[in-house]
C-alpha cells in the first residue's frame, strides 16, 4: 500500500471533519464523495485492494469509473456510484422483481448500495460460466472493484465507437449471442441492458476481437417478472446494431438459441 494514498484519503477525511455542511459537495479529482465513501476507500485500500488511484476513466450520471492498481499491482477498475443522483426509480424496478433482493429498504443509500452488491453478484454468476465480463473483486457500500479491461491505462473500446471498423463482424456477433446464451442457460440470468454500448471490444478490431460484456447491474434472474421482455429487448437491440453494420440476424431465431430450444 502506498503512502501517497493513504496520505491523500486521510488528508481528505480530515478536511470533511472541519467542515459543518457540505459533505457532499466535497471535490476529490473529477468526481464527488461523501465521507462514508472516503473511509471506505480507505479501508480497502488498508486491506490492499487498491495500492494507487488514478483519475477517471468513464464518467456518468450514476457511477464513475477510475483505472486504479490493486493487489501485486494488478490493473483494476473502481466504479463508485453517486449516492445522491443514481436513478433510485429505475434500480428500484429491477431490484425489487430480483427474487435475491426483496427485502431491501426503500431508501437512496440502501438501494445503491444493493445495486452495487447486485452488480458484483450478476458479474461473478456470468464469470463462473465463460462470459467474458470484467472479474469482480469485492464490493463495499457503494463501491465496485473489478479487474480493468484494457491497455497501457486506457480502456478498451465500446462496441458503438468501434463496430463498424471490426475485421469480422459476423463471428463478432456469434460470440455476443453464444455469451447471451450462456447467460440465460447456465447463468440463469439476462443482461437486460445489452447493446453497443454496454460491450467493449478487447484485443483490437482485427480477428483476435472478443466482446466483453459491462454494466451488467441491471441483469435480473429468470424468475423475475420481466425476464422475458428484458431478454427480448437485448435481442432487439443487438439485432438492430449488427444489423446496421452489415451482419444478417433473426430476432426470432436468435431467441430460440439463446434459450436452447
């Protein structure tokens, strides 16, 4: 663990106890954190899952995303949800038809904090099954530390900047219906956001590129009320991108592989 963040979070950490107000309107680097989430950094950091933290890689209205080094300098990536903007309506929706999460409160800090838990677990379930997603580590309060996908500190390419610049797109979209597939079968699980945005492009856009699914927080149990309907709408959306960029797909026909029948 190196001195320089310690130092800086503990530096932080004193400044807040000056402050009366204000908590939240605290600047550290591109993004904003509340106390608990500083401590927490830090308590993380003590365990030595994170030895230096760099800026911001991906910024959003609910979550930020910073490249960071973890345990024997491992590149992983740390995505701190806001806790005052994140939108409580929406994870609300697909964490109360979660069978695993239907004793929540009904509170801002208590739903981000089960969506971040959400997210770590979605995230393991398709690790352990062969879908390419970036490996969770550990997950505290608000704070999600998975491994980095991609080189040199800069993160690999989302599918809609780089689609259409793909080698071989075709064998590009086999493997994002055979990872769909292995979601819903073996994972149990539907993505429920899946689309050019939410699949980054690892290995370059020549015939070593390999989709990797992100932002899978949303991704629900078969047994929720929407299973279906989510499902049909990550073919839908999948379906519609390829499609533009020059790759024949049935939706119809994609649905029944993805459920094996």
């Amino acid at each position: 663990m190196t001195d320089k963040i310690f130092r800086k979070i503990e530096e932080e950490l004193a400044r807040l106890h000056m402050k009366e107000r204000g908590v939240e309107d605290l600047k550290v680097e591109e993004d904003v954190f509340d106390k608990p989430t500083l401590e927490a950094l830090y308590r993380l950091a003590n365990k030595g899952l994170i030895t230096a933290m760099d800026g911001a890689i991906s910024t959003g209205k609910e979550a930020n995303v910073f490249y960071a080094l973890g345990e024997n300098d491992r590149k992983v990536a740390i995505k701190i949800y806001r806790i005052t903007t994140s939108n409580f309506k929406a994870m609300s929706d697909y964490l109360l038809g979660d069978p695993r999460f239907q004793n929540i409160r009904h509170t801002k800090k208590s739903i981000v904090f089960e969506w971040t838990k959400k997210e770590f677990k979605n995230l393991m379930r398709a690790y352990e099954v062969g879908v390419r997603v970036p490996e969770p580590i550990v997950a505290e309060r608000n704070i999600l530390i998975m491994e980095f996908i991609g080189e040199d500190e800069v993160s690999a390419p989302r599918l809609k900047d780089v689609g259409e610049y793909l080698e071989d797109p075709g064998s590009f979209f086999e493997i994002v219906v055979e990872y769909t597939s292995k979601l819903y079968q073996k994972a149990s699980l539907v993505h429920a956001d899946l689309s050019e945005f939410n699949i980054l492009v690892e290995g370059g856009v020549e015939e070593n590129a390999r989709p990797v699914f992100i932002d899978i927080g949303q991704g629900v149990t078969l047994d929720h009320v929407n299973a279906e309907e989510f499902l049909r709408r990550d073919i839908q959306n999948i379906c519609r991108y390829f499609t533009k960029i020059g790759v024949e797909c049935d939706e119809e026909d994609i649905l029944r592989r993805v459920r094996g029948e």
